[in-house]
C-alpha cells in the first residue's frame, strides 16, 4: 500500500512539473471579414467589411435586427471602411481622397449615410463626432434575397459607379462620381511638353472614346503615326477617327495601311477588322 502510495505521489509532482498547453480553438466567423477593390476610371475603390446573415431573422424594420432610426455600423463586427485613392463624389457630396468609417441610419423610406475619417474600427467611437459627409439615398427592394450581406460595385462607366448594398430584401445604391476627365487632362497637359507616339496616340483614342474634338485627335494620332515605323493599331484608330469625322475616303486608305501593317505582324484579327471597315465604308 505504502508503495502504491508513493507511485501515485510521484506522478502527481510529474504532471505539476509538465507546462500546461493552452490548445487554441478555431472555428469559422459568423460573420466573415470581406474586401473588394475596383477600379473606376482612374480612382480606385475599396471596401472592407463585414458580412452577417439573415438566418431567419427580420433585418430592417422598426422591431427588426437593425432597428429604424438607429445607428447601424453597416455590417458586422467593426466599423466598414470605404477607401478611394482619389478625390470623388459620393450621393452629390464631395469628399478627398483618404479612408473612411461609414455608418448608417436606416429608415422605411430613406437612408442616411455618415462618412468619418477613419481612425479605427471601433464604430462606437465614431457616434458623437461630427461626420466629413453625409449622405442621404433611397432604399429598394432587393430583386432576390440575399442571404449573407455584401457590397458590389456596378454601372461601371469611366466617369462613375454605384456602390451597392444588398442584405435580406433590401438593396441601396450609393452613386460615386470620378473625376476622370479632369485627370486625364492634366496627364495630357502634363506630357504634352514632350510626348512619345504613343502619348498622341493614348489622348487621340481617349479624346475619341469620349467624343470629344475630333479634330484635335485626328492632330495627335496624326502626329503618333507620322513616324518611320508606325504601328498597325494606331492607325487603325486614325481611321477610325477619320470615318466618325464623315472622312470615308481617308479612312479606307488608313485602314488600307493598318490592314497592310497587321498582315506584316502576323495579327489576323486587325487584318479582319480592316477589311470589315473597309468593306463598309466603301458602300
């Protein structure tokens, strides 16, 4: 007995001797952590979030899971952040470039949007200061239901986006306008000093995608084309100025040399598209 005893004493001190071990859980959240990035003519967009589900739950309403009239941090977890590398327009509201908590207040017929410089992603701590913007947009109902909350970007153009938020019924749209024309601009005006071919060629095709003076652009993708060795590309894009200018005879000769330049590079797909256009404007 006795030494029955002492063997279950000398494994008691062994086992006060062993470091415990903390063994550490992992389980997926409730709520996964999601980030988009997108970009919109020349400014990029970020939003990083969190996204809750609807299990079963009513969301938007007076007794709901995000009352009506109540702060909301939009999402879960922590405060969301809206990020844009550029100054923008948000819901009519301009607003610097930089980083941003954004809350919400929703209500039956109308939401209000409060953007913070973000500082952390404590969203209570942003409740009693006063917000960089506000913005006010109308909530809809959502074509489908939508589970897990999220963010997209749509109704992407060069000069804008809507953000859309979408959870349970419900759908918002939050416009954000660029300022793209006014950056390529100034990256126009900037290289203009002393461009390359390929700087007359990039604002003649942006002047032209825009509709914008035809004239100017047919001066500057002239000026990319006027070379020893031009490319089969740029002059098809001369061409195709050259016809949106009602100038059908220039542009087939154009396109007659872009379809000859392409055939010596081997691409077959700017051989067709000449010989389409040609073809065309020649009836």
């Amino acid at each position: 007995m006795k030494k029955l005893l002492s063997s279950l004493f000398a494994l008691a001190l062994v086992a006060l001797m062993v470091p415990q071990v903390n063994a550490q859980i992992q389980t997926p959240a409730p709520s996964p952590s999601a980030e988009i990035e997108q970009m919109v003519g020349l400014t990029e967009v970020e939003i990083s979030y969190s996204r809750p589900g609807v299990k079963g739950r009513t969301i938007f309403a007076e007794d709901g899971l995000v009352p009506y009239g109540k702060v909301w941090r939009f999402g879960a977890n922590a405060a969301t952040k809206f990020a844009f590398d550029k100054d923008v327009v948000v819901g009519g509201q301009e607003m610097e470039a930089g980083e941003y908590a954004v809350l919400c207040k929703p209500m039956a017929k109308e939401w209000m949007l409060m953007f913070y410089p973000y500082e952390s992603g404590s969203w209570g701590s942003y409740v009693d200061k006063d917000p960089a913007a506000t913005v006010s947009v109308k909530p809809e109902k959502s074509p489908v239901m939508v589970e897990q909350m999220r963010f997209t970007v749509d109704n992407i153009t060069m000069t804008g986006a809507d953000i859309v938020f979408a959870w349970d019924k419900t759908m918002v749209k939050i416009p954000v306008e660029v300022h793209t024309e006014k950056q390529v601009q100034a990256s126009i005006d900037g290289v203009m000093a002393g461009p390359t071919p390929n700087d007359y060629y990039a604002a003649a095709s942006y002047y032209h995608d825009m509709g914008k003076d035809l004239d100017k652009a047919l001066e500057w993708i002239t000026i990319a084309t006027d070379v020893d060795s031009p490319r089969f590309w740029q002059v098809r894009r001369k061409a195709l100025i050259l016809a949106d200018m009602g100038k059908k005879a220039d542009a087939i000769e154009a396109a007659k040399m872009s379809m000859k330049l392409a055939e010596e590079a081997g691409n077959d797909d700017y051989v067709r598209m000449n010989k389409a256009s040609i073809e065309e404007w020649s009836k």
